[in-house]
C-alpha cells in the first residue's frame, strides 16, 4: 500500500487478475429475479402480474413515493411470480421474477450504436425522461433522480 504526499491511503484495486483479459459478452440469464427496492428510499410497486408477457426495457416497478425510482426488466419473457425472496443481504423483498423468452425490447428504446449530439428538449422534457428511465445515482444509496 502506498500513501499519498498529503495524506491517505491507496489500497490496491488488484487490476492484476484482469487487466490482460478480454472482454466477454455474456449470455442472458434464463430467469431474473428483479427487487422492487434498488435504492434508498421507497420501494417501487409491481406494476405487473404472474402470466403477464414483458418486454426488456418495459417498466415493472412504479416508483411511488417521494424519493423512489421506476424500475424495468431487464430481459423478455414471462413473469413467473411477484412475491417476497431473500435479497443479498439475507431480507426478504418484493421481487417480480421473469422466465427468459427470447430477446426482444420496448419499440420505443433506441438501441443504435451512434450518438446523438443534439437536444432539442426542454429542461423539463429531460427531468421527466430522467425520471421516468429509473435513472440512480452511482454512489452507495442511489438516490433517484427527481
């Protein structure tokens, strides 16, 4: 370990064991089990139901109330069931579980490669296109983005 002239630590971030490797694409998953609270505040409500058909990007979750966020599936399939499973830390949380069934996405998602460099949104057209994606914060809490 290293320290700084002025202070502090700098722990190794052990690149060693993948700096040399190549990237992989993985495949997806044949099923998901998606937590309705993926961040501080209030959990978001299932907006759908065992049986229903889903579209990867569609939204599942409603945030619902002051600091919440939208949440979507990540996969297409069916929804097996929503009901309470054990998260990482060992507590039981609302979860929708989807059955992989195929590959396909919202018809209203862009998935080009290119980047669009223009705007011509209003301030509040973007907030609420934040808000509406589920967009988080990257730090520990993941506060949403109101």
């Amino acid at each position: 370990m290293k320290t700084f002239p002025i202070g502090g630590i700098h722990p190794s971030d052990t690149k060693e064991w993948s700096k040399d490797k190549a990237r992989e694409v993985l495949g997806l998953p044949d099923e998901v089990k998606v937590t309705m609270i993926q961040h501080i505040g209030a959990p978001s409500t299932p907006i759908v139901q065992k049986g229903d058909k889903v579209l990867t990007g569609q939204l599942i979750g409603q945030a619902t109330g002051f600091v919440s966020a939208n949440i979507h599936a990540p996969i297409s399939g069916t929804v097996t069931a929503v009901d309470a499973y054990p998260n990482g830390q060992g507590q039981r949380r609302i979860m929708v579980v989807i059955k992989r069934e195929g590959d396909e996405w919202m018809e209203d998602i862009d998935r080009t490669p290119e980047l669009k460099r223009e705007c011509n949104l209003t301030s509040e057209e973007i907030i609420t296109k934040v808000r509406n994606a589920g967009v988080v914060g990257l730090g520990g809490a993941q506060f949403p983005h109101m």
